[in-house]
C-alpha cells in the first residue's frame, strides 16, 4: 500500500509540475548548432521596443522559456550575438520550438493550436519564400546598376516579376485567413493587408466579419476594428467626427465649439520637420480668411507639452490647439485614420469634410471658394 500511496502521490506532484497558470506559457526549446552557455530570450514588441518576457542560458542544446503573456501577442525567440529572430505565436500553454541555427527557416514550431497553424503556414510557404529569395540573389545586382543608371525600363520589368511573386503570396494569405478564422495568425495577416492597403476597407470587413470572436479581441484585432471604423468614419462628403481634447492652457475644447464657415483640421507636430514648414503658409492663410469665417484646430501628435506650446508660440498659431501628449497613440488621430502628418481635413459650415490633405494655392483656393471669396 505505501509503494502504491508513493507512485500516486509522484504523479500527482508531475502533473501539478506540468500544469501552467491561466495565462502562462513555457516554451521547451532545442538550438542546434548553438553552444552551450549562450543566452536565449523571448521577447514582445511595445511602443518603447524591445521587451523580454524571460531569458535562460542553452544547455546541452536545450532552453526553457517562461512567463506569463497578456493575451495572445507575436513573440521572437532571439539568440545572444546570433543572427536568430525566431517569431512564434505567444499564448498560453505549452510551445515547442527546434531552432536549427544554419538553416533558421526549417527551424520548427508547435505545441498550442496558434503554433502548430503558423508552422503549418510556414510550410506551405516556403516554395514561394525560396522562389524569392532566388530571385533577388539572381537578379539583385541587375537592379542595382539599373537604380544606379536610372534604368526605368529594367527596374520595372524587374519588379513586376518580382510581384508575381507577391501576388501568390497575398492569395495564399487570403484563403489562410478565411479557412482559419480563429487563427491568430489570420488576425495579423489582415492587420497587414490593412496596412498595405491591398484590400479596401470593405474587404477588409468581410474578411473580418468571418472571424472567431476570440481573435477579434486580441491587441491586433482591436486595431483593425479601430482603423476600420475610422476608415468607413473619415469619407468626403459625411460628417466629421467630433473630438475633444485637452488645451495647452489644460482646458478641454471640442471640435464642434471651433467650427467655422469653413474649419479645417490640422494633424500636426513639433517634432515633424514638414509640419514645422508648412506653418508660415497656415498662418498666412489664417491671416487671410478667419475676418471672413475661416478657423483652424490644431491637433498635435507630440509627446512633450513643453516642446508643443515652444513650438505654437514659435510658429505663430494663434487658433485653437488640443493634444492628448500621446504620439502615434493619440486617440483623435486614430479615430481620423491620420498614418502620417502633416494632414488636414477641410470642412464646411455644416461641419461635413470636402476636402483633405491640401496643401499651398490649392488649399487656399477651396478655402476661398468655400468661403464665397474672389
């Protein structure tokens, strides 16, 4: 009875031993080729970079990861002073990954069903990933001297080769997407297709309609509902979302408070250099029409409060300015689908957008137009 009693009580303390934390990971790994007494780390992308979520030392060729993950997230196995990137799906559960260091693209990934799918998507495009990388080792220095002798024909001809290439990647990705719909990696492809804008955004939403809701809720999902609703939001000729936002003064004022017979919105920075050039024509443009009904709201993407009211005395904007100090993050910018600045969007007394992204004498000139001004 004791010897029974001691095997039961040993399995009971493995399995406890194997079990994870809700939200836990352990990644068992082996690094072939790679010596013992190297460091490995798992690391996740934040907006500040690069955050490790642990690290081990390879022994005997073999490492142990572990940590726990905020939801499901892109992760990259990476090896002191190697050249090994290795991305992987981190969630929860156990994951298994064989990193072989001479060959990192047949390098193995498993253990949970987001794992075991991205591997599967690896596979099935590796032809394409050689037939790729075939062709820039062949036709790399072709290109080159073409870009150096401004050679059209050539750079073109090379490229549109080259996209064939592409294009059987993006219809590979698309039928991954919809025979995977709860598949976080499917999430992340669409993210890129967005960020490509190889699909409208109607597309875009079929595709993401046809989603698990459990993917649809991870960090990736939720930015491209936001960008999505932003996208169909911010259209010429519909309303423009109202927003407010904190003064430099520390009020708050709204966009539907500043509005004109003509406003125009203006994304904006003190760190952006093109911004910064395009204000003497802004204020001369102010200068001109606000007697006649024009004003102007300034939303700035910066993250330094001092440097963003330098920057307003500096230039001269006298018009109202609002700035959540939250950069890139800014949450008027993503609700206006702005990707880069500087940008405008031009409205007319009813509030609906015209226009955007006008620049010189053609802004001026729908400015006036607007306005009734010869």
């Amino acid at each position: 009875m004791k010897k029974i009693a001691f095997i039961i009580a040993s399995t009971l303390l493995i399995v406890s031993c194997n079990n994870l934390k809700d939200n836990e990971f352990l990644i068992s790994g082996t690094a072939n080729g790679v010596e013992n007494g190297k460091k490995v780390f798992i690391e996740v992308q934040t907006e500040t970079g690069s955050l490790a979520k642990d690290t081990a030392v390879v022994t005997d060729g073999k490492f142990e990861l572990k940590g726990i993950t905020d939801g499901i997230d892109i992760g990259f196995v990476r090896i002191e002073n190697e050249e090994i990137n290795l991305p992987i799906i981190l969630e929860e559960g156990k994951i298994k990954i064989d990193i072989i260091k001479d060959s990192i693209h047949k390098s193995t990934l498993g253990g949970t069903p987001n794992n075991e799918k991205f591997h599967t998507f690896n596979l099935e495009t590796r032809a394409i990933s050689e037939k790729v990388a075939k062709f820039e080792k062949d036709n790399g220095p072709a290109m080159q001297k073409a870009q150096m002798g401004k050679d059209t024909v050539t750079i073109n001809k090379l490229l549109k080769e080259y996209k064939k290439f592409q294009n059987e990647m993006n219809e590979y990705s698309k039928k991954f997407i919809k025979n995977n719909p709860d598949a976080y990696l499917s999430v992340l492809l669409l993210e890129n297709f967005l960020t490509r804008q190889y699909l409208t955004p109607e597309e875009t939403r079929t595709y993401f309609d046809g989603l698990n809701k459990e993917v649809k809720e991870t960090k990736s999902g939720k930015k491209i509902k936001t960008t999505l609703d932003a996208m169909t939001a911010i259209v010429i000729g519909k309303p423009a979302p109202n927003f407010s936002g904190p003064t430099p003064e520390g009020k708050t004022i709204s966009l539907k408070e500043t509005l004109g017979k003509v406003t125009i919105i203006d994304f904006w920075a003190s760190w952006c250099g093109p911004c910064r050039a395009e204000n003497p024509s802004v204020v001369a443009l102010y200068n001109e029409f606000h007697p006649q009904g024009l004003n102007i709201i300034g939303v700035s993407l910066d993250k330094d409060a001092k440097k963003w009211k330098e920057a307003i005395a500096k230039d001269g904007l006298v018009w109202p300015h609002v700035s959540n100090l939250k950069f890139w993050e800014d949450p008027i910018a993503k609700q206006y689908n702005v990707q880069s600045i500087p940008a405008t969007f031009i409205l007319d007394e009813k509030g609906n957008i015209v226009a955007k992204d006008l620049r010189g004498e053609e802004l001026r000139a729908k400015v006036a137009a607007l306005l009734g001004v010869k």
